[in-house]
C-alpha cells in the first residue's frame, strides 16, 4: 500500500502531547509509520513536502522530519 502523509501530519508526534486528541493523533501517525518502516507500506513523498521540511525553522525537528523520509519512499510528482 502506498500513503501520503502531509507535513501537518508528520509533525504531529512532535507536537505537545498534553492533549488527548493530538496525543491520539501522533500515535496514529507512529502506527502508519511503523508500517512503512516494516515495508509493509510506501511512504509517498511530494516535491512540496521536501521544500515545506526544509523551510522548518527548528533545526532538531527539521532533522527529525527528514529521518522520517529515510524510509522506503516513493517521489510523487
């Protein structure tokens, strides 16, 4: 299966956690992410989610984010 997350969405687990909805939120997207880092799932990958990465202006989240994508990955463009 192929997915697409957007940047919203991988941010999400770095998001303040305090709140039931976000925290129920980030674990969804660590599920999903676990799936693609099985192989299980392809994460899709856009031009316009690399540039909105590279333009986080918090250089440890950046890092992280781009870890992300370390995952098997497929360039949608």
């Amino acid at each position: 299966m192929q997915i697409y997350l957007d940047n919203c969405c991988l941010n999400r687990p770095f998001d303040d956690q305090s709140h039931l909805r976000i925290h129920l939120e980030s674990e969804a997207i660590k599920a999903i992410l676990k799936q693609c880092d099985s192989g299980d799932w392809q994460l899709m990958v856009s031009d316009v989610l690399l540039f909105e990465i590279a333009k986080t202006p918090d250089q440890e989240k950046r890092q992280k984010l781009s870890a992300l994508l370390l995952f098997p990955i497929k360039l949608y463009r």
